[in-house]
C-alpha cells in the first residue's frame, strides 16, 4: 500500500522562478506554466523557514526538520494551483499567493505538533517527533509558536475575508481536536459525528487552501465556492484512506500498527466492522476501545478482526464516492493544465490505498 501521493510534477524540466515586480508584487509566469507551481513551491518552503526561526539552537534544528519533512506539501500546491484555475494569471500577486500557502501548510504543521503530544506519539512518517525528545509542555509552546507564525503569514497580503476565513478554519480545526479528545474510548458513535470529526481534522483545511487560493487568483464567488467544495470533499476521502492506512503495519505507515485504536479512537473501518462482525468479535473490539492499556497482542487481534471482516474494503468505497464527487465539481471548470492537476491529485489521493 503506497503510503505517500505519488510525485505531482509533469514529468518536463522545472523553469526557473519567474522574476517578481518589486513595485507591486505582480508576476507573468513562464511558459510551460504548469512547471512554476514545483518552483514556488520551494519559495513557500523558504517562508516557512523562516517563520519558524527561534533563537534556541536546539528548537531550531528540530523546527527545520520538521519543516524539511513535511512530505508533498500537498495543501500550499492546492492553494498554488487553485490561484490558476480562474485564468487570471497576470493579475496574480506572487509573493502574497507564497505568504498564504505558506500560511496554510504552517498551520497544517502546528496542528501536526499538537496532535503529537496529544497523541504521545514518538515517530510521524518514520521520523522522531519533538515529543520523542523535549517535555510536553514545551512542545505545546512550540505549537504554539507555529500556529502565531501562521497567524503572522495570513496577515501579510493584508486581506481581511482571507484572514477572516483562515481564523474560521483554525477555530474549527482546534473543536475538531477537542471532539476527538472527548470521543476517544467511545465506541458507539455515527457515522455523521465521524464526517463531522474529519472534516474539522483534515477536510477544512483542504478546503480553505483551495477557497484562499481561489481569492487570490481572483475567482469568482461561484468558483471560489466550488473550489472549497472540491476541497472539502478531497479532504474527506483522503483522511478516509488514513484512516485504513492507519491499520497497516508499522514498517509501512512508520507508526505503531492500529494507532488509532490503541487510542481509544473509531474511524471509519470500525464502525463498518461492528455493522459486519458477529456478536463475539465485535463485543472484544469494543471492549477494547473502552480500555486504556490494551497490548500489542490484543491490539494485531482486533486488527486482523477488522481486516478480516471486509471493513477496508466498504471505508475505500466510500472514500472513492468522496473523491468522485470533488472530481465532478471541476467538470464544468474550463480546462487548463491546473484544473488537470487537481484532478490528478484527487486520483492520487485515492491510490494510496493500494
């Protein structure tokens, strides 16, 4: 099962960044213009660089890591691709587009700080966490700290509806943590409370990049609509797909087998398994989120259950209807290489299931 979405770049040489007008921040990008998107890509990593600067030598060397490692930055691409779909290339501030995506992978980042500590987590994508080395209280302040950085970025293209939308997100990310701290050992939970859960975990997040991307690449109410909606329901399928990825073994995901359940946390394959399963396993499963101190042995039993029962396989479908649905709001989108990406990172997302 492939863990990570697969390379997005088109395969053809990287042109260099295009030259920004000092006066106005204003930019006509090269042709081909798909390639640009890698390139600013790298000018969103050199803000958060430097947004995530302390004076603390060790901090700081941890900070970088963490940035380094931030996989595909899938959610600044969304906010860099979608400022394309409108057409409206020429009119495109880029230095304010770099601040915002930046924004938005900061604040993806500080929630993964916090989700950390919270979780006790030693290792994300194989990789030690800041928890594995410093006390909780400072990791939370450098989550803290992150999440200030991303404040600061939001403000710096000084548009009040994008700041407004980014601190609706924030706020709606941090009741999603909450939701999840007072759902865990709970087994009998809706399949609505675990929309609503990953929507606020993953979904809003996908959405508001697409949506401030949209704003800054001068849509359309309309189209800035329907490219939040295609966020949202592209965040719902691919935390969906974590979500089973999540039953994989350590040696693939880089985390302990079945994290979620050994939390205390329902997602989705669970729910489907206590549908499908007899009477027996499903009543040892649940007896099982309930407790705090299962082991690794009971832990591989309730995941071979789960496995076994056909769970994964009705949580992908699902997944797939998800991304089907996003893809389908960009039908009536005009072509252009962009709005291509973006459908190809919606099929991506999918398969990393297999």
């Amino acid at each position: 099962m492939a863990l990570e979405i697969n390379s997005i770049r088109n395969g053809g040489k990287m042109n260099s960044l295009q030259t920004l007008d000092k006066a106005n921040g204003t930019t006509s990008l090269d042709q081909p213009r798909l390639s640009t998107v890698e390139a600013e890509l790298e000018q969103v990593s050199q803000l958060l660089n430097e947004a995530a600067n302390l004076n603390y030598p060790l901090l700081n060397g941890l900070l970088k890591g963490i940035i380094a490692a931030g996989g595909k930055r899938l959610r600044p691409t969304l906010a860099l691709l979608a400022a394309r779909v409108p057409g409206k290339i020429d009119q495109i501030e880029a230095l304010k587009l770099f601040q915002v995506a930046a924004a938005v992978e900061m604040l993806h980042t500080a929630t993964l700080v916090h989700d950390d500590t919270i979780d006790e987590a030693l290792l994300r994508r194989g990789m030690k966490t800041l928890n594995s080395s410093l006390s909780g209280g400072t990791v939370i302040l450098v989550g803290d700290y992150l999440f200030a950085q991303s404040a600061i970025l939001i403000t710096r293209p000084g548009n009040p509806k994008v700041v407004q939308i980014f601190a609706e997100c924030l706020a709606t990310i941090c009741d999603g943590e909450l939701t999840q701290i007072f759902s865990t050992h709970q087994w009998n939970q809706s399949k609505e409370e675990y929309y609503k859960r990953i929507y606020s975990k993953t979904a809003v997040l996908f959405a508001t990049g697409c949506e401030l991307g949209a704003i800054m690449g001068g849509a359309d109410e309309e189209l800035v609509q329907r490219l939040r909606r295609f966020g949202h329901l592209l965040g719902m399928g691919f935390q969906i797909i974590d979500d089973i990825i999540d039953f994989e073994s350590s040696e693939v995901t880089g985390k302990a087998t079945g994290g979620d359940l050994r939390q205390g946390i329902v997602t989705l394959p669970t729910m489907y398994f206590f549908e499908k399963a007899s009477q027996e396993d499903a009543d040892y499963v649940k007896a099982l989120v309930e407790r705090k101190d299962a082991s690794d042995e009971e832990i591989m039993r309730a995941v071979e259950l789960i496995r076994a029962s056909g769970a994964f396989e009705l949580a992908y479908a699902e997944a797939k209807d998800f991304i089907v649905r996003a893809k389908e709001l960009l039908e009536e989108v005009p072509a252009s290489e962009f709005r291509d990406r973006l459908l190809e990172i919606a099929d991506q997302s999918l398969a990393r299931q297999r």
